[in-house]
C-alpha cells in the first residue's frame, strides 16, 4: 500500500560545497582566521593528548609580522640551521623548476611541484631523524633533497631512463629509496599511512628507536586507508607522526569536498583521542617545532600526532592540470600567510644574518647546481630516446628465482623482438 505523501514536512535537500572563489572572480580571504605569532601554548610533549586539542582549532605561528621569532613555539635554531634550512627549500624550488621545463620539452611525461609548500617537507626532515621512516605523498620531494639523495638519481627517475634505479617501472617522481629511509610513493591515495603505522608498531615490537613518519594531502583524508590507520595508531598508541598537508585544493575540486567546510583537518585527532596541531604551513619555524614536538612525543612512547599543515598549492596539482580553469588566479597573490622561501629569508635579513644579495647569488647557484644534475641525467637518456634497461629485466626482480611460465613469456617476447628488429640485441635497451 503506498503511502500519502507528506505534505507539510519541507523536502529533503543535500549540500555541495562550493568553493568561495572561481576564475575571474575577485579574492577576499577575510573569512580565515589567522592568529597573531607566538600567541598559542605549547604542551608539554608528554601530555595528555586531550591537552593539545585546542591547537587543533588553532593555528600554531612562530614568525610574526615583523619577520621575527616569537612565543613558546620558537625552535630558536641558529643562524646556520637556519641558512641550511632556506637553502634546501630554495634547492628544490629550483629542482621543480628545472624538472617542469623538462616536462614541457618531452623528457618526461608528468611532473608534480610543491611550489609554496616546501617547509612542510624540508622542516619536518630536518625536525626527524636521519634514519627515521619516511611514508611519503607525492609532493615531499624536499625530504630526499634534505636527506642528501643524488638529485641525479631523482632525475634518472623521472625520465625513467636506462640509470634509473626502479627500471622504468614507476610513475615519474615516485620514488623509491631505501638507503634514505624513504618508502616507494604510491600513486593509490592514502596507502601510505596504514603501512607507515605498521612500520611504526613493528619498530616498538622490535624495541627499536626509530619512530615512522606519513604524509598525504587534505584530499586523501576522506579515503578509507586514512581512518584504518588512525585507527590502528590510537589502540596501539604507535610511534608515529601523521602529516595532513591542507593545501586547499586536490586536482579541480577544493578542500570542502573533504570536509573542510565543517572542521579543521586537525580536529580529526580529536574524535580519534590522538594529539593534534594544526600550523602555519608557509611558517617554517612553526612547522619544524610542530614536527620535533610530535617526533619526540612518539620516540619518548607518547604515542601518535596528527599535524595539519595549512599552506596553498601556488601552482597547478601536476604537470596535466590547467588550476586557471576551476581556482581564481588572484588566490596565490593574495594567501594571507605569504611564501614560506620569502618568510625565512626575511626573518634571517631582521636577525642580520642575510641579504638580498646573499638570496640572489644562491639561486643562481643552485640553479647551477640543478643544471648539472639534470645534464648527467640526460646522458642516460630522457622519455622516448631509447636509452633504458635491457629488455629482459621487464621479467627480473619479482621472483627470486623465475618461475617456468615467465621464462617461456621472456623467451617468446625476446624472440618477438629479435623477428621485429634483426638488429636489435638482447643487452641493448
């Protein structure tokens, strides 16, 4: 029997979220809240994790309008960590450059930038410790660069030539590099972080010191993988350190499809009963006291930390992605929390230990630097020039010993080849 409808109850409706600009319009970024510098506490690091949740709704900040350090979040690093730190932000800056010309030219087919984010890499590297275990996104380039791995091999990689260490066998910048404790990238959003808490409870069950790690963007917090992995560290209470970069936008849709509208991405640590802070992501002292906070928390068994990093992505998601065609381009000039290269540098200018000289002769010779880097890695070979691994090693390093079926496949593809191409040899590429 069907039922009446009811007529005096109002119809149910849905919200879609709708970015407050579109290309064209006008930029009024007064609806964010941004604390002054240097106003918000700092918990002890063995605190309860109820303690910190209202730096969740926050926004943790170190360096002030007058570009000095201020409050109880000041790392207070010297003048020489602090050039080191502006120099490797600045290093890959011009690696991202060098590597999105070479896209555009046809020696690559894809290339992701971390324009304006790169102290939420850089700093969280140099906050950890050298052989503390990396889970990475696909824009934390910066931790390779800072953890000192050849940008030659990161070049090899993203033209997939014949030095390139994975063989050609991963989507260009997803790295992989075991010696410098930085796990494969993984094009699947999110997968990272449940592997990054098991990596973590295994070092607690073996007793070791070394905590893990994670990254991954606002966007990928609505994937399944990212709540299994809260969840898993919360009941062990594993040594790890969770890092959401909220960068405010995924490929065409912004963060309130992930549900920004509602919440700090911060507060998710609340209902899981995990420490939260949330900082300024374009601050780098912020972001490496946040990240030496959390890191010694988890060393010290204080168990997990959720960071977000609340920075903008400057420029496009990636290398196929046109940001004029959803995002008003007047929003990069007018992010209230400025450019995080430009931050350090006039913070180290108002201590007296930089010039704009200083800035000007260490880009161009990092530009150099990258330069070189990217030429050795030509004469390996760039996308499509033929100059890759011998055709066999297609069928090498998944078995340790081969088994009959993919023999008989290797064999047939080889003698394939050689009908195609009587000229061609087997050690050729």
């Amino acid at each position: 029997m069907t039922e009446a409808p009811r007529t005096n109850l109002p119809p149910l409706e849905l919200h879609v979220p709708e970015p407050r600009f579109r290309p064209g319009d006008a930029v009024d970024y007064s609806h964010l809240v941004i604390p002054a510098a240097g106003v918000q506490a700092r918990p002890d690091e063995g605190c309860a994790a109820n303690e910190t949740h209202p730096l969740c709704l926050d926004l943790v900040r170190v360096l002030g309008e007058d570009n000095k350090a201020v409050g109880p979040w000041d790392p207070k690093l010297d003048p020489d960590s602090l050039r080191r730190m502006l120099r490797l932000m600045a290093l890959t800056r011009a690696f991202d450059d060098r590597m999105y010309r070479g896209q555009r030219q046809g020696k690559t087919s894809f290339y992701m930038k971390c324009t304006g984010e790169e102290a939420t890499s850089i700093a969280p590297a140099m906050a950890l410790a050298a052989d503390d275990m990396v889970f990475p996104s696909y824009r934390q380039q910066g931790i390779l660069i800072a953890r000192g791995y050849p940008m030659v091999d990161m070049i090899n990689q993203i033209y997939s030539n014949k030095a390139d260490k994975l063989k050609g066998r991963q989507l260009p910048i997803m790295y992989s590099a075991k010696e410098a404790s930085f796990f494969s990238i993984s094009g699947n959003l999110a997968t990272q972080y449940p592997q990054a808490v098991g990596w973590a409870m295994a070092s607690a069950i073996k007793g070791d010191t070394r905590i893990a790690a994670a990254w991954l963007g606002e966007g990928s917090t609505a994937e399944g993988d990212f709540h299994s992995a809260m969840t898993f560290a919360a009941v062990y209470n594993a040594p790890v350190v969770f890092n959401v970069v909220n960068n405010q936008w995924a490929i065409s849709s912004f963060s309130g499809f992930a549900g920004a509208e509602r919440t700090t991405f911060a507060a998710r640590a609340i209902g899981y009963g995990i420490a939260g802070i949330r900082v300024d992501g374009n601050d780098p002292l912020a972001v490496y006291a946040a990240a030496r906070w959390a890191a010694n928390r988890a060393r010290a068994g204080g168990g997990p930390t959720l960071i977000e990093h609340f920075t903008y992505r400057a420029e496009g998601h990636s290398t196929s992605d046109d940001p004029g065609q959803y995002r008003s381009q007047a929003e990069r000039s007018e992010w209230p929390l400025g450019d995080p290269v430009t931050r350090l540098a006039r913070h180290l200018e108002a201590l007296g230990e930089w010039t704009p000289e200083a800035h000007a002769a260490m880009d161009l010779e990092l530009a150099e630097q990258v330069k070189a880097a990217a030429k050795a890695a030509e004469a390996n070979g760039v996308l499509g020039h033929g100059l890759h691994h011998p055709f066999r090693t297609l069928f090498e390093d998944v078995f340790e010993e081969l088994p009959w079926h993919l023999k008989e496949q290797s064999e047939q593809a080889i003698r394939e080849r050689r009908i195609k191409w009587p000229e061609w040899k087997e050690d050729d590429s």
